[in-house]
C-alpha cells in the first residue's frame, strides 16, 4: 500500500517507518502516475518499507516547506508561489533522516539496490 501522505501525517509516517520511501507528485503528470503505480506494486513486495505519497495538487504546498520538499519562489511585484520543483521525485528516508533523492522513473535494479543499501543500514 502506498500511503497519501499531507502534512498533518508526514512526520509520524517517518518516524514510525524504519525505512520510507516517498513519492512527490501531481495527478497532472503523467510520468508521476507511471512511479505511482511501479511503488504501488513494490509495496506489495517490499513488506520492510513503508511508502508515502505527496501530491501536491491536494496538499497545503507552504507546509512542506521546512522539509526542503517544495520551495518558496518570490517575485518583484510581491507576489509568490510554492513549487515541489522537478517531478516525479522520490525521496528515500532511513529512521526519519533523508538518505537520497532522485527525479524520474527509477530504473527497476536502481531501485532495488537503494533499497538493500538502506536494508542492509538499518540492521
């Protein structure tokens, strides 16, 4: 299963995850549903990771601020707005501390040897 992550749950999902692994995306964007459904079944296989998504159409983008995940842009005329930046991202968490990030479908043995790296720390 992969978890719809907003900011009232983001921090107990890492803290009570030992290893985590999320997604942040958009229902605009194609390649972002594609990683979607590739963690959907990893989830499956994976049963010692937890996995999160962000999806940044449904969430208060301001609040994820401080997890360095979407960034404030200002303009000269005093206007802002958020952004999560480049998508789909996934970023790999071990015992709620960011290890990895990485932008774009991941390939399937890429993956595979991130999550035995974290696999193998957290032991």
């Amino acid at each position: 299963m992969v978890e719809t992550l907003t900011d009232r749950n983001y921090e107990a999902f890492l803290k009570k995850n030992k290893i985590a692994v999320v997604l942040v995306g958009a229902d605009f964007c194609p390649p972002c549903k594609k990683v979607l459904s590739f963690l959907e079944k990893e989830a499956k296989k994976q049963k010692e990771v937890a996995f999160g998504y962000i999806n940044v159409d449904k969430q208060k983008m301001q609040a994820f601020t401080k997890y360095g995940i979407v960034h404030r842009i200002d303009f000269e005329d005093g206007g802002y707005l958020y952004t999560a930046g480049d998508m789909p991202l996934l970023i790999y968490y071990l015992y709620g501390t960011e290890r990895k990030r990485q932008i774009g479908m991941p390939e399937k043995q890429t993956f595979q040897k991130t999550i035995d790296d974290l696999l193998a720390r957290s032991a």
